[in-house]
C-alpha cells in the first residue's frame, strides 16, 4: 500500500478524533454557560420581593399611597415585576388589626410597612424578626417601639410625623389666632390611640392652658359615635372642635366637617390630611403627610437591600402645611386673618 493510500484510509478516523476532542473540550463551557443562566434565573426571582402592608383604615389609592408606590417605582421596584405587595385593612376596626397583623407575620414577607399608630403596635407586637418601616406613627420612641429616634435598636424603623416638642401647641395657638375670641373648644380623641393618651397631657392640656382655651376631651371610638359627640361638644358651649389626627376622623374626609359646619362649628385637624379642608375643615395644619409617605420607599428600598431596621435612623418631618379652607371661613362668620393667610401653604376658596 502507498503512502498515500494509507493516509487516505486513516483521514475519517483522525477527523472522527478530532470531532470527538472538540466536543469534550466544549462540555465544561457549556455546564458553566447553564450554571451561569441558572443562576441568573434563580436571581431574577429572588428580585421579586415580598411586602406585607398594614394599613388601619384602607390601603386604597390616594394621596400618601400614591405617594409610597411613586417612590418605589422610582426606585425600580415595581408592583407586580419586581415587588409583589401583601395588603391588609382594617376598615377602621382597630381590634382587627391584631389578627390582621399576624395573619401578615405567617406570610413571611421580607419586610412590613404599618400606617398608624394602631397598625404599628399590631405589627411590633406580632414580630420581633420580620423589619417593620411605621409611617404616620407621631412618636413611635414615645410608644415603646425603638430605643431611639438615632438608634432605633431593633426591627422597627421610619418616618415619624412629629418634631420633637410637640405639635398641638403650635395648631392650637393658630386656632387662637383666628377666633381671638373663642373661651372654649372641644378636643376629639380617640382613645384606642396611643399617640393622643400620651400627648394629651404633655402637650395639648398645657398649650390650651397658656392660650386661655378651656378644653374639653371628648373620647370618639369609632366613626358611629361623631354625630353624638359633635352634639356632646355644642351642648358644652364649644365654640370649636380641634380634632386630634386619626383615621376615624379623616375618613371619608367630608363627614366630620359637614356634621360640624351644620352645628355651626368650625373645625381644626392637627396633622390632618390637605383633602380634608378642601372637603369642608376650617383648617389643618401637620407635617407633610405626602412627603412623609414618599420617603418611607426609601426606607423600604433600603431593608429590601439589605440594611437593618436597627442602623436605620427613624426621621421626623422637616416640613409643615397649613391648609385654610376659606370658603368654609365665610360660611362660618370667620374671618382669618391677612397675616394667617399670606402664611399658609394653600388657601382654598
């Protein structure tokens, strides 16, 4: 046999052989390539993170919700790709909420976020493990539900709604200012909230007795009893309501304001929402409650991220609104002054 014969008889095995090395030296590039792609598909499911959220009255979209979910959106973590959320209501019945908050805990989300001073407790007391972001909570240090405004200690963090000293003094000296001559005022309180038992006397007695006002608490708890104590307050010689901040009282945002303009009284929301003066209150006057709610998705992008509750420090508001209704004003008799006016941050007419 010639030499070239021999090479052309041994040609099929030689690229058989080289076939069969090419393929064994693709095979551990291809299990890495899978183990890369697998890896990326685990992770694209861990992205969609798991929020439970406690609200007291409702969940439902409005100016603060809104607010929240912008702001999470703005930090890529959308509803329904990137974060499903978990709501629960309490429609006001704030016994529910207990239930409702362990019924969240037994979900496992990675994280909760409780409106109120109601849903906080619930959720506080329910877990110590899973993280909490409270919002619209006024002193959640004052509370007992962390160590310190700087260090909150623990599995809870936030946004608080109120500036160390208080902030019925402040809404308390505007109701002076615009009936300079009012004696007596009734104050709504819930007494189901724990806010309005420990500033009662730290802050809202004491501001009404150097202003003059003599002030009469009326406990609300819940929304059936308004018509009762609106005419507890006109039988008592109240010449205003000052209505402490809380659900019952704001929603919906027109009750209240329209059972108090029929007996002729005007009303004050401290740490009210703006919606409810455009809905007939006198005035309002709180921290940003938009502002607030917005930057609470910080604090969720944040823990969702990997921070701990505890070296977040809980903030409180920097910014203030006062909303003056005064068509409410004119259909009341009252007239506000200039100097309110020019001062306030929206004047509805």
């Amino acid at each position: 046999m010639s030499l070239d014969l021999a090479m052309a008889e041994n040609l099929p095995a030689r690229r058989y052989g080289d076939r069969m090395k090419r393929f064994f030296a693709t095979v551990p590039v291809l299990a890495v390539l899978l183990a890369f792609a697998s890896a990326a598909a685990a992770q694209d499911v861990r992205r969609v993170a798991h929020v439970g959220m406690l609200c007291a009255s409702s969940c439902a979209p409005g100016s603060i919700q809104n607010a929240l979910s912008d702001e999470l959106r703005k930090l890529g973590w959308l509803e329904g790709t990137t974060i499903f959320i978990e709501r629960k209501e309490g429609g006001g019945r704030f016994d529910r909420l207990p239930a409702l908050a362990a019924d969240l805990v037994r979900s496992k989300p990675d994280l909760i976020v409780a409106f109120g001073p109601q849903g906080a407790r619930a959720i506080k007391d329910a877990t110590d493990e899973i993280p909490i972001v409270v919002l619209l909570v006024a002193d959640p240090v004052g509370m007992g539900l962390a160590s310190s405004f700087a260090r909150p200690g623990g599995n809870l963090t936030g946004v608080a709604s109120m500036t160390a000293g208080g902030i019925n003094g402040k809404t308390l000296s505007i109701l002076r200012e615009i009936l300079p001559q009012a004696k007596r005022v009734a104050n709504f309180i819930n007494p189901a909230n724990e806010m309005h038992r420990l500033l009662l006397p730290s802050d809202t007695l004491p501001s009404a007795a150097m202003l003059g006002l003599q002030l009469d608490v009326i406990e609300v708890r819940k929304a059936e009893e308004i018509p009762g104590a609106i005419a507890t307050a006109k039988a008592k010689g109240a010449e205003a309501l000052y209505i402490s901040g809380d659900t019952i009282f704001s929603l919906p945002q027109n009750r209240l304001p329209e059972l108090a303009a029929q007996a002729g009284l005007p009303s004050i929301y401290s740490v009210g929402p703006r919606e409810i003066v455009q809905a007939g209150a006198l005035i309002s006057y709180g921290p940003d409650s938009v502002a607030v709610a917005r930057r609470g998705g910080y604090y969720v992008d944040r823990i969702l991220k990997g921070a701990k509750p505890a070296d977040l420090p809980i903030e409180r508001p920097t910014k203030y609104l006062l909303v003056i209704n005064l068509k409410t004003a004119k259909s009341l008799g009252i007239e506000v002054p200039p100097s309110l006016i020019a001062s306030a941050d929206e004047v509805i007419e």
